[in-house]
C-alpha cells in the first residue's frame, strides 16, 4: 500500500468512528445489562426453589420452627401449593413418598392417644414406622441438593 491510501483508510476510520462510537457503546451497555439481568433472574429462581425445599422439609419435621416463630401462623397448604410450582416433580414424589409414611404414623398415634388402637397398633410399632421415613427423608433430601447443584 501506499502512504497516500494508508491515508485515506485512517482519515476514514477516524471520520466514521466519530459518530459510531457512542453507538458501539450503548450496545456494549445493554449486553451486559441483560446479562446482569440474566444472571440475577437465575439467582432468583434458586432462592425461590431452595425457599421452597426448605419449606417442605420443615413441614415434614425435618427442622424445627424457629423459637420467635412458633406462635406466627404457618400455612403448609400455601407453602406446599408455592412448592409445586417451582420443584421438580422427582422431589414431589419423593415428598410424597415421605408424607404418606408420616401421614400414617400420623394416623397410628392420634388413634393410639384415643385407646382405639387396632390390632398390632403400638408406641414402638409407631416408632419403627417413623424409622421408615428416615431413608425417604434422606433421599428427598439428596433430590433437594442435587437440584440445587449443592456437591458433597
């Protein structure tokens, strides 16, 4: 090339990138803009379902209530539907699996506590039932971290 037409491309570089500059720039911005908002949504979506998570478990007796929040009203019926909304549905199942072996014990000592056991029905049958949630409890829980992205 010649300096006569290496001058002429930097005069027209220079011409152009005048005006192109502030427009280059605010495209630059909105990228990341939308990228920042990207990332934050995601964020959002985790703590909604980790809210949730630890929402189910603590109504399957896997925490207790904080003392300051023992007299606060707790809607599980709320909790539970906000759940299913945003859980996947193998740790659904999994809660299910878990409250219907609870539901029983549930079921098992209220009849006890009115002496209207059935045959079989005891304290330590209800307690060797509540052994079998334990394993469930454990592997919705793992269900919970896994879809978290939590590794051991």
């Amino acid at each position: 090339m010649t300096a006569a037409v290496t001058a002429m491309i930097t005069a027209v570089v220079g011409v152009l990138g005048t005006p192109f500059a502030p427009v280059l720039s605010q495209r630059l911005t909105s990228r990341q803009r939308a990228e920042e908002a990207e990332v934050a949504e995601r964020r959002w979506l985790f703590e909604d379902r980790r809210t949730a998570c630890t929402a189910m478990l603590c109504l399957l007796g896997g925490t207790p209530r904080p003392p300051g929040l023992a007299a606060v009203p707790h809607p599980p019926r709320d909790r539970s539907a906000e759940a299913q909304m945003v859980v996947p549905e193998r740790i659904l199942e999994a809660s299910r699996a878990v409250n219907e072996v609870l539901a029983g014990i549930d079921a098992l000592v209220k009849r006890l506590d009115r002496g209207r056991a059935r045959d079989g029905e005891s304290a330590v049958r209800a307690l060797l039932d509540l052994k079998e949630a334990e394993p469930r409890l454990s592997e919705m829980r793992r269900l919970m971290r896994e879809d978290l992205g939590v590794a051991d």
